[in-house]
C-alpha cells in the first residue's frame, strides 16, 4: 500500500466512493458512516479494541486477527498551572453536559463514543498512548518529513 495524504475524512471518503483510492484508513468514523450505511463504501474493520456502537455489525481488526489497535480521542486540555477548582469545575460539567441523551445521540451519530471518565483515568489513558506510539515511532524509524 502507499500511503495518499488528504486533508481530513470526509475528502478521502469521497476519494473511496469514487474509486479513486481502492482503500482508506479513515481516523474519524462520523465521514464514513452515512456512506457506510447507504452501501456507497464497506467498512472491513474499525481499529479500536470493542466494536462501534455507530457500527455494531463492523468487526475491530484484533477481531479479524490482527494485533493492532488504535482510537481517535478528544480531551479537554487545560494549562498546567490551572487551579484544582477551576479543573474540577470544568470536569463536572463536561462530564455532565456528556451524559445529556441529546448530546450522547449526537456525539455517537458523528461515530465517536463519549466517555467521560475520571481526570485520573483521562491522564492514564494519555500518558498510556504517549508512551505506546513513542515506542511504535521508535521501533519503525519514523521520522517527520523534513527531519533528520
């Protein structure tokens, strides 16, 4: 396979309907799924480590036999030197906001899966991918394009 740069989802799905790619990574399911679900594209398998709820009948590529896994993630970041009750503040409320039915129906219809966890989970999961995708950099030699 040789790896074709797009700029976002959506165009490489269009690139795929259109058969001018034959096959795609697409890092963001929400470009896909209405695509999916009209049978203009077929999904092979979704990469993260449980099925997609957006995509129940879809397998995950562990499933289909192959040892790799990966998942887009959204996070509210904030300034390091932050006060506690601010982070704290911000936390509920998000966490609240995400347990909303209309908020869920629409982050899930878009193919994400909303979660909302602890702060300390959330700082775990970071530090885990951090840690994971620096070793996979590493092992493969991966280098930005530009650098030495």
């Amino acid at each position: 396979m040789q790896h074709v740069a797009y700029k976002g989802a959506a165009p490489v799905v269009n690139a795929v309907v259109s058969n001018e790619v034959p096959v795609a990574f697409v890092s963001q399911a929400g470009a896909a799924v209405q695509m999916i679900q009209a049978g203009r594209v077929r999904a092979l398998a979704t990469t993260g480590v449980k099925r997609s709820s957006v995509l129940p009948d879809v397998p995950t590529l562990i499933e289909s036999g192959f040892n790799f896994s990966a998942e887009s993630m959204n996070g509210m970041f904030v300034p390091a030197r932050t006060p506690t009750a601010i982070v704290d503040r911000i936390h509920a409320d998000v966490v609240r906001v995400l347990k909303l039915p209309d908020v869920r129906a629409r982050i899930t219809a878009v193919g994400f899966e909303p979660v909302g966890n602890s702060r300390a989970a959330f700082t775990q999961y970071v530090k885990d991918e951090i840690t994971a995708w620096t070793r996979v950099i590493r092992e493969a030699g991966i280098k930005v394009e530009g650098s030495k």
